[in-house]
C-alpha cells in the first residue's frame, strides 16, 4: 500500500545548491582518469547518477531498477507517439524534425490498474551524458553479463537497494562534507521548489510522480513560503 503521508524533512539536510555542487567536483576526478578505463568509468556513472537526483530527483527503488534493455525498457530513445501534452522544447524540436527521436522513461505505477503508468522525457541537459554514458563507459563496468539495468556497480551488477544508498552516501561525505541519503535530494528539490515556484503546483506534482494533487498540497501545509 502506497504512503500517502510526507516523508520527515530535516531542515538541517543540505540545501538543494551545496548537492548542486557535487556532480561538477566528481568530474574533476573523472578528468585525472584515461577513458576507457574502469576508474574513469565508475566516476563517469557516479557523476550521472547524482545529476539524476538532482534533476529528475527520483526515488532509489527506480533508480535501481531503471531498465534499458528487454521487451519493455524503462529508459529508452525514440520519436514521440503522441503529441498532446508534450513538453514546449519537444513540440519545437519535432516541428523541424519530425521524426527526431528523445529519451524518454516509462515506469508501471503501484496501482492495481493494468496498463496504469508514469512516463516523461528526459531533460536535454541529462542526454548527452547519458549516450556517452551507455556508449562509452558502462560497456566497460558490465563486461559479458549485463543486468539489464541503467546503473551497475563495480562488478557490472545491479545494485541492491542498500549498496546504491551506500553509494550515494559515500560520495555525498566525500564531496560535499555531508553523508546525504537519497531521499535528502528529493527533499531538497521540494524545497527549493517552493520557495521558487509557489504557484506552479500542478508541475511538482509532475515531476514527484503524486498520482493525487491533494498529496502534493501536504508539502505547502507542511513547508510555507519563507516570506509567509
């Protein structure tokens, strides 16, 4: 059964520009690295991860079990099979190109409903990194039997959801000065969100996967403006 209370927010986590920091600082250490090489591989998926809680601040259950391969991926490139509803850079980019093809996710949501799912376009800023990502740097992590999921760990495995949060942890401590958990980014992108977009209700819950408008209002209860 879903949790349809907010999760406790400590006020005391990072702000959501300290963890803004991190993905810049892992790269520094991705350019000591030779490319093709498994260090530079692993600080390459560790800076991508990290630009994936901060952008599209999902949950670590998905960012798990985020599929690319298999008869219904997860994460995937392809044109549009709609146009209602698409975001305005998408409708402009197809206006020129028709058959320009995005990366776009597709998750089943927790519901009883067949067919019942979560789906979007992956933000410009993320797809180049993701296609060097998958083209250059996890062919190198996977080796001979791959998972099948977007993010593996250092023997080309899955993660666990306690060694992804161990992760994230341990990088967090290193380049942030502050072990973080994974649902501190979340908190912190809710945050920043409602001090920068306190009439913009309707898009944070998009972007939060809430199936009911009525959870996301609990936030604005919860955290007031600051000027309020």
């Amino acid at each position: 059964m879903q949790n349809n209370h907010p999760p406790h927010f400590n006020r005391s986590a990072p702000s959501y520009e300290h963890l803004f920091a991190i993905p810049n600082r892992i790269s520094q250490m991705k350019k000591r690295e030779s490319i093709g090489t498994q260090a530079a591989a692993i600080w390459f998926e560790c800076e991508l991860i990290v630009w994936f809680l901060l952008v599209l601040c999902w949950r670590a259950a998905t960012m798990c079990g985020c599929r690319i391969g298999g008869p219904r991926p997860n994460l995937y490139k392809a044109v549009p099979n709609q146009k209602l509803g698409l975001p305005n850079w998408v409708l402009d980019e197809i206006t020129h190109h028709p058959h320009a093809e995005f990366w776009q996710y597709k998750f089943p949501w927790k519901s009883k409903n067949v067919g019942d799912e979560i789906s979007g376009f992956i933000p410009p800023q993320l797809c180049l990194l993701i296609e060097a990502y998958l083209t250059i740097h996890r062919p190198v992590l996977v080796g001979d039997h791959d998972p099948g999921t977007l993010f593996v760990d250092r023997r080309g495995h899955a993660f666990s959801f306690s060694a992804f949060g161990k992760l994230v942890g341990d990088l967090t401590a290193r380049f942030s000065g502050t072990r973080v958990h994974v649902g501190d980014f979340r908190r912190a992108f809710i945050l920043k969100w409602l001090n920068s977009h306190p009439d913009n209700i309707v898009e944070l819950q998009r972007l939060l996967w809430h199936r009911s408008i009525r959870m996301t209002l609990k936030y604005f209860i919860r955290f007031p403006r600051k000027d309020s």
